[in-house]
C-alpha cells in the first residue's frame, strides 16, 4: 500500500463533480474490490434510462428526497416503486433498474442517493 492510500472521506460539498447530465453531481471512491459512488441529484432532473449492469451488482440507499423508479427482470417492466430515505434496492446482475423521477428534500432540493457497485464500474472516474 502507498503512503498516499486513503482510508477515511468526508462530506465534503467541493469534492463531488457535474457529470453529464444536467443536474447530477458524484462523488466516487474506488476500492479493491467494491466502488461507492455517492449522487446528489437535483429535483425533478432527466435523464436516467432504464439499464442492467450485466456482471455488475449495485446496491442503493436513498438519504434525502425519495427515488420513483422501475427495477425488474424485464427491460419493460410497468410497475413503479418509490423509495424514501433509508429506504434500500439491490439490482443485482442484469437486473433492469432506472426510468427515474427524482424528488428534492425541503433542506437542499436534492434527492441523495448512495451507490455500491461490485466489481467496480469501469465508467465511472474516480473523483475522491
């Protein structure tokens, strides 16, 4: 292990990056093994197509705002769930997930997601 290894992350509002989409910032931080990738999304912003990972499980926790989404076996799945804080979804490999509404909380206008990918996802960058 290198001296410059970090082992311990702060919220730090400066260290999440836009992304391509228009209101989505990140922060990612990249183990061996496992990849954490924390969103802020703004309320109400587009974007999210539904997609499988297909040798690639996520796990995601919504912290502020609630998630209206479709997660399913099939890409065309109808059925809807709305998730709010602590509220949890695994989407395991090649599990259809996304189509999403997102719904800021009253303090930031945000709706905080965080992501575990495992194996880490190669298109996500690492920012710290």
């Amino acid at each position: 292990m290198t001296s410059d290894q970090r082992y311990v992350y702060f919220l730090d509002d400066g260290a999440f990056q836009e992304t391509d989409r228009a209101g989505f910032r990140r922060r990612v931080i990249n183990g061996e093994k496992l990849q954490l990738c924390f969103w802020r999304i703004a309320d109400q912003a587009a974007g999210s197509l539904i997609h499988r990972h297909e040798d690639i499980e996520q796990l995601g926790i919504v912290f502020r705002g609630s998630l209206d989404f479709r997660i399913g076996e099939e890409e065309d799945t109808e059925e809807r769930t709305v998730l709010e804080p602590g509220d949890v979804y695994i989407a395991g490999s090649g599990v259809w997930h996304g189509d999403s509404i997102f719904h800021g909380d009253d303090v930031y206008g945000e709706c905080w997601i965080l992501d575990v990918f495992a194996p880490p996802r190669p298109d996500l960058d690492e920012t710290g």
